[in-house]
C-alpha cells in the first residue's frame, strides 16, 4: 500500500508541476540567456521541463512514501 500512495503522490506532483510551474520557468530561464541556434533552444528549454518535472515526482514520491508508513501492512523495522 505504501508504494501506491508514493505512486499516486509522484504523479500528482508531477501533473501540478507540468502545469502550472514547468513551462513558465523553462520559458523563463531559457529566455535569460542568447542563442546561436533554435535547436540549443529547444534542447535547453526541454532539459529544464523534464528537469523540474524530475524533482516534483522525487518530492511526491518522498511525502507519499512518508504519508503511506502508516497504511504499511508490515510494520518497519526503522
């Protein structure tokens, strides 16, 4: 059980970060700097998304797991 809550908690994370925190501070930092290409900044730009959706997930799966201690079936030796 407590995987599932971290499981529900990483994607809910995640879906709040892509929409409302992700694009404008990709589009942000991305805006900050000059470019001799699109393509750096279409690369740039794609790294910071995944790179902030990456953390959100990390941080849900962390609360999730923490919150769903109490609904372990198997009580932890820690």
């Amino acid at each position: 059980m407590r995987y599932l809550v971290a499981m529900i908690f990483a994607a809910a994370f995640a879906a709040v970060t892509t929409v409302f925190l992700a694009a404008p501070i990709a589009s942000w930092a991305v805006d900050q700097l000059k470019f001799d290409s699109p393509d750096q900044v279409a690369e740039l730009h794609s790294a910071i998304f995944l790179g902030i959706n990456l953390v959100a997930m990390l941080i849900g799966w962390t609360i999730g797991w923490a919150l769903g201690r109490g609904l372990s079936v198997t009580p932890d030796d820690d």
